[in-house]
C-alpha cells in the first residue's frame, strides 16, 4: 500500500513495496533499453543513413571500432549488419585511417 506523504511525494509504506517498486521500475528501464537498441539497430540498416552512419552505430552497438587492417574478418561481418557492400566498408576505412595530407601554403 502507498500512503501520501508531505509536498505529495508517494512512499511505500513497507519493505516489499518498495522492492516491488524498484522492481517494475527496473523492468521498465530494461524495456525502455531494448525498444532504443532496437531502434539503433533498425537505423544501422537503413538507406536514409549514409555508410559512415550506419558504421557509427554498428561501433556504438557493439562497442568496438572499424579496424584497421583491410583484411580485417571483421569487416565482412560489419558489411553483412549494416547492409552495405564490402566496397563501402572499406572506403570508410581509407577515409578515416588515411594520413593527414599537408596543408597547402598560401601564397
């Protein structure tokens, strides 16, 4: 049972009441993270993102950065979840690995 206390703040009024609490609170939370993953993992897939987009997410999804090497397994694994070509993957990886070109001194 929930009894009113002061400035109409709610308090459980016994110990299982509040574990029943936190605990729908936390089901809540793990739903409210699943649906927003979900969502993630559609925007990973769509055309409306571009490849360096969809790469983004897949890295926040998984929590692990393109690599590297262009032999990399991983890259085809990360071409198959993004729905992209392997082509693209890899221009994505020349782009952000490739060295800093000098700047152009004005004349």
């Amino acid at each position: 049972m929930i009894e009113n206390r002061p400035y109409g703040y709610p308090y459980p009024v016994n110990d299982a009441d509040a574990i029943a609490d936190r605990r729908s609170q936390l089901e809540r939370d793990q739903q409210e993270q699943m649906a927003e993953r979900q969502k993630q993992i559609a925007l990973q897939t769509s055309p409306f993102s571009s490849a360096e987009e969809r790469i983004r997410l897949w890295e926040k999804l998984h929590q692990l950065a393109l690599p590297r090497s262009p032999t990399h397994k991983l890259l085809r694994v990360i071409a198959e979840k993004t729905e992209l070509a392997m082509e693209q993957v890899l221009e994505i990886q020349r782009q952000r690995f490739a060295p800093p070109t000098p700047p152009v001194a004005a004349i």
